[in-house]
C-alpha cells in the first residue's frame, strides 16, 4: 500500500498543487479554460459557460494562456466577458500539460472543470455536476456523457452510457484502465484530490495525460457519473492530437502512458488491465496507420503501423497490420510503376 500510495503522489514530473490560502474566497466552481493560439473556438467555449454563469461568488471563471502567438485569445475575453472573467497569460510557451497544471493551481473552487478551449458544455452541465457530486461526497470526480462532433458540427460519436441512472459507476477502473472512455470536457475533479495526487504529468507531449490523470484518479477513489450528454468535444484537424499522428508521437504518448499507469494498478489484476489497454492503443493506431495508407501518405501510415505492433503482438493486431501493410506496398508500386522512365 504504501508503494501505491507513493506512486499516486509522485510529484516528479507532475504539477504540485498547494491549498488554496486561507484567506482567499472559496467559490463552489472553477472553470478555468486553458488556450494557445485558440481564440478563434474561444467564444463558443467561453460563451457555454456564460450562459450558465450563476455568479462570482459561486464560479470563478479564468482563462490562462499558454503565450498564444498566432492570436489574442484576451480581446476575446474582454469582447465577450468584460471584467467578469480573469485571463492569465503564461510569461514563456511551457506546453499544454503544464498550462492545464497552472489551471489547477490558480483555481481557488472545490470543484475544478478544465474546459479545453475548443471544447464547450451545455445547458445544465454544471447544475447536474453540482447534483452529482453532492450526493456522492466520497467520489474523487465525476464525468457526464460526452458528444464528438466533426469539423463540420455533426455529431461523429456519443459516449458510452456507463450506468443508466447518476451515480458511482461499478468496476470503473477496470473500464478506464482498459480503454478510453471520457473527454475532457465531461470531467470535473474536486481540488482537494488534485492537492493529493497532483497535477497531470508532463512526459506525455501530445496526448495520454488526461488518460493517465482518469486512471489514477480511479485508483484513489470512487467515479460518479452523469448519463445526459452535457459535454462536447470538437474533432479538430489542426488539433495537438491530430498534429501528432504522422510521426507516431500520440502512439508513443500513450504507450508511455501505460507503462506509468502500469506502476498503481492493482498487483493480482495489473497485467491484464495493462494488455487490454495496450490492446486498445494498437487499435487506435491501426485507425490511423489506414486513414494515412487511403490518404496516400505511406510514411505516416508505416510509421503508425510499427506503433501499433510495440503497442501490442495479438494475432488480431498483427494480421491487421500486415493486410494494411500489404495494401500500403502494392499502392507504393503501383506509383513506382506508373512513373515515366527518363
């Protein structure tokens, strides 16, 4: 035990989140919303929240910039917000996993919800958040159901209904361990438990950190969960994630994830529950070696074939992979062959 509790607050490569001051107001909420060079999708994001607004007194609501260098996230702020809502701007680009920890330490509510700024929630997210953690006082977090929705405003996916009526989810560690469930915008955390545990941990450089955040965070204690889809995650190309499939960098993440998660798993059932997910990252990344392969972009799609292979050697996962491979070299000699001799 005292091994796990260790590896739970190891704060090395993770943000320390000291109390918030004894003399500084404690709202109910903080909604802080990270950016960089975002301020195009900010008003939507901001916009959700102010409609939902019940007051400073009760929500404090910032914006900390991660010193945006193609826009200014501010005049946004300020358009939209006056001084109603705070804006933070980092002195030096540190990275989106460390601005989310400056969200964590600047927030002075006992419930945290980090709303990335392409993101948004709708009417009464935080109402049935505020419900449902108040009846589960032992819960660490709580999530909603999320909904994916394209570049285009259709909706691509809905979250999967964990428990049909709002409360604690059985078994959820198994659940999140294994697989990706949850988005980031569904989540909110009490800020006493990221004062425990600390914040998200900075050696993932694309992606993994809020996966990795979810399962330790479900190791520590009990999940509630909210069945109405109040959340909305938006489906950029030009997003961190997407940006890092060519070089495999969201594969690598995400392995790298694991093998940190694989440290406080349970001891009888950690093995397995690292194969599963292992399983399912080999799967995310045979989806993508095949949209590179259709989109002719043969370096990106052999580069995430590999990804998928270190991620996983099930025979499922290999025979995947080596059909997309066989059609990534037959379209690679189809080119050679089309090219005119000189």
């Amino acid at each position: 035990m005292r091994d796990l509790e260790a590896a739970l607050r190891d704060m090395r490569h993770r943000g320390a989140v000291p109390p918030v001051p004894t003399a500084a107001a404690r709202p109910l909420w903080s909604v802080m919303i990270p950016v960089f060079n975002g301020a195009s999708d900010l008003a939507q994001s901001l916009g959700s929240v102010l409609a939902q607004d019940p007051g400073p007194e009760i929500m404090q609501i910032e914006v900390v910039d991660d010193c945006s260098t193609a826009d200014d996230p501010e005049a946004v702020v300020r358009a939209l917000a006056g001084d109603r809502v705070a804006f933070y701007r980092q002195p030096v680009n540190g990275g989106h996993a460390r601005n989310f920890n400056s969200c964590i330490a600047r927030s002075r509510g006992r419930l945290v919800h980090i709303l990335h700024a392409d993101d948004w929630v709708g009417t009464g997210f935080y109402q049935h958040m505020q419900d449902l953690l108040a009846a589960s006082p032992e819960a660490v977090m709580g999530f909603c159901r999320h909904t994916i929705v394209g570049p285009d405003g259709q909706t691509q996916h809905v979250s999967p209904l964990e428990v049909e009526k709002p409360g604690p989810i059985p078994g959820w560690l198994e659940r999140i361990s294994g697989q990706l469930r949850l988005q980031p915008p569904s989540v909110v955390v009490r800020r006493d438990v990221y004062e425990d545990v600390g914040g998200f941990d900075t050696r993932m450089k694309s992606c993994g950190e809020d996966w990795e955040m979810w399962v330790r965070l479900a190791v520590l204690g009990p999940v509630v969960f909210e069945p109405t889809p109040l959340a909305f995650y938006r489906d950029a190309p030009a997003s961190l994630t997407k940006r890092s499939v060519r070089s495999g960098q969201n594969i690598r993440d995400v392995r790298r994830a694991t093998d940190i998660v694989a440290g406080y798993l349970p001891g009888p059932t950690a093995p397995a529950l690292v194969r599963r997910a292992r399983f399912s990252w080999a799967e995310w990344a045979l989806y993508w070696a095949w949209q590179q392969v259709e989109a002719g972009d043969l370096r990106a799609g052999f580069t995430a074939l590999r990804q998928a292979v270190l991620c996983s050697q099930d025979p499922s996962v290999l025979g995947r992979a080596a059909r997309i491979a066989t059609i990534g070299a037959r379209r690679r000699l189809r080119h050679v062959w089309a090219k005119p001799n000189v």
